[in-house]
C-alpha cells in the first residue's frame, strides 16, 4: 500500500529490481557462450557488458537482454564482412545449442532466447589506440566503442549523484519500454546521464519531470559515445521517429508537472494516478 508519492517511487524502484538473475548464472552462461563461439572462433577474451554490467537492466527478467562481449582474433575482421561475422556466429551457436530455436543476428549482435532470458552475443576486435570495433551490420560498418570505459563512466556519474542515476535511468527505461521502446536502451541511457550532468538530482519525481523535460531538446541532436569516440549514438532515427519521441516525451512532462502540482496541493492520489499514466504497470497504485 503507498499513500505518499515518495512510497510510490520507493515501491516502483523495487519493482524494476532484477531479483532472480544471480552472478553465477550469467558468470555461467557467459563461459558456455565463450566455449561455444571458441568451437570454431579463437577468442582472446570474454565479458559481461551492456545494462546488466552498468546496472541498469530492468525487470522483469524475461524481458532482459544480457550482452556478452566476444574478443576475436583479427584474423577474421574483414572491411566489409560484419554481416557474414555474425552470420558465422550464428552457425556456431546453432550447433552448439541445437534445442534453441530462435537464435539470430541482430544488427550488431547474435540473440540467443534462453527459456529465462536473453543473450546477446557481440562480437569484437580490438582497436587499435584502445577500445574495440563491433560490427553495425546495418549499414555495413565497424563501430569503435569502450563498453568497459561505459561501465567506469556510469558508476563515476552514479557516485556523482549519491547513488540515485541508475534508478532513475531505470525508471525512465521503464517509460520507454512502456511507449513502444521508443529509444534504444543504450542511446536513452547516454541522453539521461547527459541531461543530467551539472545538476543534482534531489528527488525521483522532480528527478524525472527534469529528464523529460530536457531531453526534448536532445533527442535530433548528434551526441557522441561517452568513452571518447565520435560515433553519434542518435544516427539510428529518422526525423519522423524524433518527432514522435519527441512528442511522447511533451506529453510525459506534461503529466509531470501535473504530478507535482497535485502532491503541492495535497492531493497525493492524483499526484500518483499521473505518475502511473507515465510509467504503467510497474508504478504502485494509491492505496
């Protein structure tokens, strides 16, 4: 039962707590991924990366994508052949986990769907200068990235908010996974932390209503990755995907606001009523 809006974004923080998926079973799925890529592969080096390693993932755990970053040696980077890569890791995974149906390439990944989450298989060389080349299959070129420097960067900007960014990415995942993904994980992540630098969050509400509110001015605009490279993680909408992000992000504020104005006049069910019209399911009711 919440009967407060700061009950409200307590309980709605647990609720996007990923419970079941423990070290040892992802640590444990990552070296059989790697054994398996290394059937026909030699892989230098393996790791946990994405959302799951800078704690952003989301529940429900069925839902998850868990990134295991694959090393390779050079000797299979090729100028042109980032769709065949994967094409190949995908036939080893196929042979490797027979009684898995749906494993596929996925633009810059190979998706294995497990009974109880999803693996995203990303495989990489390294990069001269530092960092690493993923292949964008796409539109047919090498991507220079630093997942590890990610996870450095997102702790220090965590820290730098005394531990309240990452739930509040997490919250504004669950807005966005609740319009129809209308971002991808990683570029919502990127604009969060950047609307958010040389500002402290002082509490969740206010917290998000900021974050909707700038990040209308930063979603048709090229922001570079954070590890340093001049990739601009935004290059994947179009104008008319901008728009309508754009749109749906006015509407969200619009609720804000709202919110903010009914707990200010006491009124605390309304106040959560809207803060549920933004987040769905996952944001407790009043009462």
């Amino acid at each position: 039962m919440v009967t407060t809006v700061a009950e409200a974004f307590r309980q709605f923080r647990s609720n996007l707590e990923i419970t079941g998926l423990q070290e040892n079973t992802t640590s444990t799925r990552q070296a059989n991924v790697r054994d398996a890529v290394a059937t026909d592969f030699t892989v230098l080096e393996s790791f946990l990366t994405g959302s799951y390693r800078r704690n952003t993932m989301i529940a429900p755990l069925s839902t998850a994508d868990v990134d295991v970053f694959i090393v390779l040696d050079p000797k299979y980077h090729a100028t042109n052949n980032q769709g065949s890569l994967l094409s190949a890791v995908m036939g080893t995974l196929k042979k490797e986990y027979p009684k898995t149906p749906k494993i596929k390439p996925d633009g810059q990944a190979v998706t294995i769907t497990f009974t109880d989450f999803k693996v995203d298989v990303v495989p990489g060389f390294y990069r001269t200068g530092g960092g690493y080349l993923i292949p964008d299959a796409n539109v047919g070129r090498w991507i220079s990235t630093d997942p590890k420097k990610h996870v450095e960067l997102w702790t220090e900007s965590n820290k730098a908010h005394n531990g309240s960014l990452v739930p509040l990415i997490k919250m504004m995942k669950c807005w966005n996974r609740a319009n129809g993904d209308l971002l991808r994980s990683f570029h919502l992540e990127v604009l969060v932390r950047n609307v958010l630098t040389d500002v402290t969050i002082v509490d969740f509400p206010s917290g998000v209503r900021w974050v909707l509110d700038k990040m209308r001015a930063k979603v048709w605009t090229k922001i570079a990755d954070p590890a340093g490279y001049s990739d601009d993680v935004a290059s994947h909408l179009s104008k008319l995907e901008a728009d309508r992000i754009i749109a749906v992000l006015t509407n969200a504020c619009r609720s804000a606001v709202a919110a903010e104005t009914y707990a200010a006049s006491g009124y605390v069910r309304s106040a959560i009523d809207e803060w549920k019209s933004i987040f769905g399911d996952y944001f407790p009711a009043y009462g």
